[in-house]
C-alpha cells in the first residue's frame, strides 16, 4: 500500500492524509467544491478525545491556540433554575477540557498543515463512481477525471457518495427535528466566567451561550422543526426573518438570549439536524468510509470533529500494521463501530431533551440535577469512556 485516494477535504479528509503519511502512504485529496471551506460554518467543539487523536499525529500543538477553553458546561431551566453542572474532560484529562473553535479556523490550520507536509488537495472534482481494479481501485469524477490508488477512502460527509458506492442499500440520514442557528454577539459584557458553556433549556428553543471575550459572547439556539423543510423553503428564511423567529421562540426565558441576538449582526440560520444511527456496511474491496459518511451524531453530542479524528488516525495505524487492505479495514471497524454508535445514541437522546413538552420539562428538570451530583460524586469517571479515549500510535494493531 503506497497511494491512497480520499475523497472530500473537510476536516476528516487532511487529517486522514496526515496520518497515512505518517504510516507511510502518500494520500490525494479530492474535493468536490471547486473553492475552499475558509470562512464557511459558525464553531464547533474540540473535544479533549479529539485533541488526542490528534496528538498522536503531531497536531496538538497545531489545534492548542485555536478557540477559547470551555471546560465546564452549565444547565439552566426556563426559569433561569441552575439544573446542573458538567465538566468536559475526564479523569486522564482532567483540567484540560474541551474547546470553542471556529470551524473556518480549525479548517485552514489542518488544511495549511497538509500542505505543508506535502498532502496534494484537488479541488473540483465530485465523485460519481469508483471501482476495484484488482489490485487497487479506480475513482471516476463529474470533470471526466479518472484517479487510481492502492485504497479510496471516503471523508465525504453526511451525503456521502462513497458510502452508497459501498452499498447502494446504506440508510440515508436520519432527520433530528431541530435547525440550527447560531452567531457571534459583540459589544456585550455578561456577568460569569468565561468559557463556561450556558445551555438553556427554553419553553419552545434550546439556547446555548459561551462568553469569550470581554464583550463578545459565542451563541446556538435550535429551533424545534417537526417536518423536514427543503433547501428553497430554508434559503426564503432571510436574516430578519430568523432574527424575528428566534425572538418569538426564546420570548419570555429568563437569561441573555434575546440581547445576545440583538448584538448579532449576522445570524446563520436553517441548516437542519441529521444523525445516521448505523450504517452497517463501512467497506468494501479497497474502499471505505470514515467520519460523517460513517457514522453522523447529532451536533449535541459535541462529538463531529474528535470522532473523524479518532477514525482517520485508527485506520491509518490499521493500514500500517495489519498485512493488507482487507484486513486494514476490518481491524479499523472492530476498533470504531461500537464506539461511535455509542455516542451517535448519546446525541439522539441529548437532542431529544432540547424539544420536551410540558410533562417532559418536569421530568428533565427533576433527573439533570441527580444526574449532575452523580457525576460530581464519582469525580468524572461516569465519562472517562468519551473523554479519555486514548489512541497510543506507537502500539501495533493486533488481531
């Protein structure tokens, strides 16, 4: 195995490249846009497990100043009732906690470390079929492009085109019925410690705020959605519209939320949630799929980035230590599979919470406090199995 061919240059996409040179195979990247992903999306979470997978691959010091700390999380009630309080490491990681980064920022520093470590990325060309050519497979593209390597490794996100060129029977994506929304308030000053994540769980709209900067404060909010809208019904919601909505939903809540939209000159609004809770088939011949084209979990697990980065770093180990591709791939998915549906569950349910009804709101509000002493008591140790995943590189992978 010396080239391998990956398909989409998100953030799973370099990292993956990364990795397989580390490994020892040269990887090409293929992009379907024709442009890159700078100054496209809000943030995200970098999670301390993601931070890991990363560092086995020399990237950490690369991610370490990007964003803002958060590490605790903090719930609150309609009422503004503090309904518990959650750290974001572990018991290995603890003080470290997870992070608030901008995802445009996390994409161009994994993207310009790429380049610079000799990863090629080719923008424009959208997959539309690859096959085995016994010895290697072949990547077929819209331009007319052919591209041959030993593997294709799909990092193509939630609409993966690979995953159905595994297997055309591949569930499609689930539909959570919540949209997303979000922006960066300034000119703002809110009381409280910086870094902690506020999440407010409000009659009709669950809102997230995490202050930054001394008058700058990050926010979320998801807007229950009970039928799936299409693109041109999303993109005629405009800006103040959005705006008007949010206003309408989070109206008589208790916290910052409405004077946090009213300092937001820009909101991104509409994109609707989705999770894929099992894909059962991950390869096939010399093809497989990692990342969101795997296994989607809900934005709420906060889980997206540090999953991918945990998959492209295991498969890489994989391919270097098992005696060829096959058997590369199923060690990958034996390592993966029962890991991320785990926390693919953990988003559903989490996502679930942010749209209960009146008897749903009394009960959340009576079970997140005992949960909240529960972890405090055992000192995190109830999420060491998410936080403290570690990947050790230098450990060959055995049967």
């Amino acid at each position: 195995m010396t080239r391998a061919l990956i398909i989409g240059a998100g953030l799973a996409g370099p990292v993956a490249a990364m990795a397989l040179r580390r490994a020892g195979i040269d990887a090409t990247v293929h992009e379907a846009y024709e442009r890159d992903a700078v100054g496209v999306g809000a943030f995200l979470t970098l999670s301390v497990n993601g931070v890991d997978a990363l560092r086995a691959i020399g990237l950490d010091g690369l991610v370490a100043g990007l964003g803002h700390p958060t590490p605790r999380m903090a719930l609150h009630n309609h009422r503004g009732r503090r309904l518990g309080e959650f750290g974001t490491s572990g018991t290995r990681t603890r003080g470290l906690g997870s992070s608030t980064v901008g995802r445009s920022d996390l994409y161009r520093a994994l993207r310009d470390e790429a380049l610079r470590r000799g990863v090629e990325i080719v923008h424009g060309a959208r997959l539309v079929d690859a096959e085995p050519t016994g010895s290697g497979v072949r990547a077929r593209f819209a331009d007319g492009g052919v591209a041959e390597g030993d593997l294709l490794i799909g990092a193509d996100g939630l609409r993966s085109r690979t995953r159905t060129i595994i297997d055309p029977a591949a569930p499609a994506p689930r539909y959570v019925p919540l949209l997303n929304a979000g922006g960066f308030a300034r000119g703002l000053r809110l009381p409280g410690e910086r870094g902690v994540m506020h999440m407010l769980f409000g009659r009709r709209c669950f809102f997230c705020w995490v202050v930054v900067g001394e008058d700058e404060v990050w926010w979320f909010a998801n807007p229950p959605q009970p039928t799936e809208l299409t693109r041109e019904q999303l993109a005629a919601i405009g800006p103040e519209q959005a705006r008007s909505q949010l206003r309408e939903l989070l109206a008589g809540d208790a916290g910052p939320a409405l004077a946090i939209i009213d300092r937001t000159e820009r909101i991104e609004y509409g994109w609707p949630t989705y999770d894929l809770p099992s894909v059962p088939v991950w390869h096939r011949d010399r093809m497989v799929v990692i990342g969101d084209a795997a296994h989607t979990a809900a934005p709420s697990s906060g889980q997206g980035a540090a999953m991918a980065f945990e998959d492209a770093v295991q498969l890489a180990r994989c391919l270097r230590d098992r005696p060829d591709v096959p058997a590369a791939f199923e060690a990958y998915e034996r390592l993966r599979r029962r890991r991320v549906e785990r926390v693919v569950a953990q988003g559903k349910r989490t996502s679930t919470t942010k749209v209960a009804g009146p008897v749903g709101r009394v009960m959340r509000d009576l079970a997140l406090p005992i949960i909240a002493r529960q972890v405090a008591r055992n000192d995190g140790r109830s999420l060491a199995w998410l936080y403290d995943h570690h990947i050790d590189w230098d450990a060959p992978v055995k049967e």
